[in-house]
C-alpha cells in the first residue's frame, strides 16, 4: 500500500507508471497484478496478485520499490509530452487525467529519501 500526499492526477500517473514498470522488474504478467484505491482516503494505493494465495509477487515488487520510483522518475522526465503518453507514464494512448511534473515532484522527494 502506498500512501501518496499528492491530488488525484498524480495518484493515477503514479498508478499507470508503476503498472507499466512492475511487470518488467519482477517478469510477470501484467494481468497478475491489480490495484485498487482505498475507499475513504483515495490517495492511498493498493496493488495486489491477482490469485487466491498470491504467488510472491508483492514481495518482489517491495524489494524493488527503490529501482521502481528511480525508473517512473526516468519516466516522468521524458521529453515526449506535457501531461503523459503512451510513451512515458500512461498504459494506454491516452493520458488523459495525468499529471507528470506533480509526479516526478513526488517521486523526487521519495528518491532521495531513499525509499
């Protein structure tokens, strides 16, 4: 679970950003992964294995939180658009509702406290 002091456009750029990226640090389907927000406080994340039990999955992505935010920082900073594509933050080809300077602020702030 992650708890982000952040509004709701950096909450879903981090969500994306960190969907795209979790599947390749820890080699596994992107369908054995789910999120979903806490009800009464919708700045808190919380990602979870897709199976009855769960496969180890978690405990690899948290050993790789570090490399994680240091990659979706790399993302945020790319060039490429203003708000987030395809390309950098988003999943989809659309980024609508994204908000990549707020992001990377936030992860910025996570990197060198070394999370």
């Amino acid at each position: 679970e992650l708890g982000i002091n952040a509004g709701p456009k950096v909450v879903a750029t981090l969500e994306q950003t960190l969907l795209k990226l979790i599947p390749l640090a820890v080699v596994c389907d992107p369908a054995d992964l789910g999120v979903a927000a806490r009800a009464e406080h919708e700045n808190y994340l919380f990602f979870f294995e897709n199976f009855r039990g769960g496969l180890g999955i978690m405990s690899l992505v948290h050993q790789a939180l570090p490399v994680l935010f240091k990659k979706a920082l790399e993302l945020c900073r790319k060039p490429c658009c203003v708000k987030g594509c395809y390309e950098c933050v988003a999943r989809s080809s659309r980024g609508e509702g994204l908000d990549k300077l707020g992001t990377a602020q936030v992860l910025e702030g996570w990197v060198s406290d070394g999370f």
